[in-house]
C-alpha cells in the first residue's frame, strides 16, 4: 500500500480514546459500532453526559476539569488556544490516558471535545487525531450551524459533513471521508426570500449576508439563514455523522485500509481526491480495489 497505515492490525487488536465534553453522542455511536473494542474515554469536563454513557459502559474514564485546570494551575479564566499554558494541559490529559492504557491510543477521536487541540498535541500525534466537521471542512470551516449557513449563501446544491486528521490548523487537516450529499433543495421554500435578498445585494459569504441585512433592516432574513441551518446540522448529524464517524474508525482505520502519504489520503491502496472517500461515491463498501 502506497503511504504509512495509520493503523496495522495485523498483529493486535486497535486501541483508541475519546474525548467527550457534552452529550457524547459521537463517542456513543463509535462505542455501539464495536462494543468490545478497547478504548477509553477521556474529558475536560468531568460530569458531562459523555463521561455518565461511558461509565455506564464500564469504560475507562479519565477526566482532567480545564476550568479548574487553567484557574488553579495558571490563575487564568479563559482557556488559552496555543502557548505553553495550552500544551500543558494537553501533557497533563494524554498522561493520564496513557497510563491508563498502559499504552499509547492507536486512534484519538475528538468526539464533541469542545477544547481546541494545541500544538503540541496535534504535532505529536498526527495523523492519529480525527474529529468531524459539521459542514465541508475543504470549503467551510466554522462551529455548528455556520458551515451549512456558508455553503447556502456560496450556492452550494447540498452539504456533507467531514471526518478529518487532525493538525495544527483550524479544521484544515487531511480529509478522510465525507457524508453522503443532503440536498439543500428540501429547504427551498423557508429560503425562497434570503436567495433573492443575497442575489439583490451582492452577498456570497456569511458575512456580506449578515452585514446587508444588518443595513437594510433584515433580521429576520439572518434569523431565517441561522434556523435553517441548525436544522440542516441536525440532519447532517443524523445522516451524516453518525454514519461516517463509525464508519471511519473501525471500518477503514481499524481494519487498516487507511495510509497517509504527506497530505494525501490512501483507502483500499487507491488514492483519495482531496475531499476523501465520498459516501455518494463508494457508499459504505469492505473493499474499493
């Protein structure tokens, strides 16, 4: 196979982690999709919904409080993105899960981790960080509903979403597989008025958008672009997501169908375009060769 496997299962069974913040639905529909694979979960905030699903599990948890972590340890509120106070921390948390282990997670999934990965996490363990993108993280990046509101005003037909190997960027990393296409057609009514509002001014991108309507007194126009598209996010979660994220751990990863060439994405032995393996392409298949 052309590229380095990101995982070779050829002697041992792969061992990943998990970083939970919130609800946990990601971790929990990795979790449903192999049950007895090893893994442990781990988390920033410690009474998180997440951390409860996997106790229940009877799966290892570590947690580390940032908020406490950052006002205790550095006298600091505000969680900091890069610099030394950021990497340690992420020192602090990958100690603990791999004593735990007892060994270094094959995989690390970002699975509604709300912290953003610092330097030194990202460059020490790339490319064996995965998160998902709610949107196309090759044209839209942006929280929750912001890449779906993107891909509207840009003139997109549908959105997806994206798994990805994590580094240092902001959603910027090798994209491993996309969602099937949602089309954005099924929303044609509720944005029949902000199609013709952004064609009348000019307005391409979200801020344009939110800036003319801001101008001429449109609100409600900007309310609309907002509520449609959490709406699509929820949709993408259900039909997107939780089907890729699964999918990309244990199907293609666990099995050792992935390598990564520099940048460039290998399934199968066969190289990746640049937006991945496309579900509307390759659907779920055990082999593409």
């Amino acid at each position: 196979m052309k590229g380095r496997l990101i995982f070779d299962p050829s002697s041992v069974p792969m061992v990943y982690a998990c970083g939970v913040s919130g609800s946990g639905t990601n971790y929990e529909k990795i979790y449903e999709k192999d049950p007895g694979k090893r893994h442990i979960v781990f988390s920033n905030v410690p009474d998180c919904a997440g951390v409860d699903k996997a106790r229940r599990n009877k799966v290892p948890v570590v947690s580390l409080d940032s908020s406490k972590y950052f006002r205790e340890m550095w006298g600091i509120e505000k969680v900091p993105r890069y610099g030394i106070e950021r990497d340690s921390y992420d020192r602090a948390m990958m100690t603990l899960v791999e004593q735990t282990l007892h060994q270094k997670a094959d995989l690390i999934c970002l699975a509604g981790y709300d912290l953003w990965i610092g330097d030194w996490m990202a460059e020490k363990y790339f490319p064996r960080i995965l998160n998902v993108h709610p949107g196309d993280a090759k044209k839209y990046v942006g929280l929750g509903w912001r890449p779906s509101a993107k891909a509207i005003l840009a003139g997109e037909a549908s959105v997806r979403s994206t798994v990805f190997f994590v580094d240092a960027s902001d959603d910027g990393g090798p994209i491993l597989i996309q969602s099937a296409s949602v089309p954005l057609s099924r929303w044609d009514k509720e944005l029949r008025d902000v199609r013709r509002f952004a064609e009348k001014v000019g307005a391409t991108t979200l801020e344009e958008f939110h800036r003319a309507t801001k101008t001429e007194g449109r609100n409600d126009l900007y309310q609309t672009v907002e509520a449609v598209s959490t709406a699509i996010q929820g949709i993408l979660r259900d039909e997107g997501d939780w089907k890729i994220y699964p999918f990309a751990v244990h199907d293609l990863i666990g099995r050792g169908r992935v390598a990564l060439d520099g940048r460039t994405v290998y399934v199968d032995g066969i190289q990746m375009p640049e937006e991945g393996w496309q579900v509307d392409t390759y659907g779920f298949a055990d082999n593409i060769r």
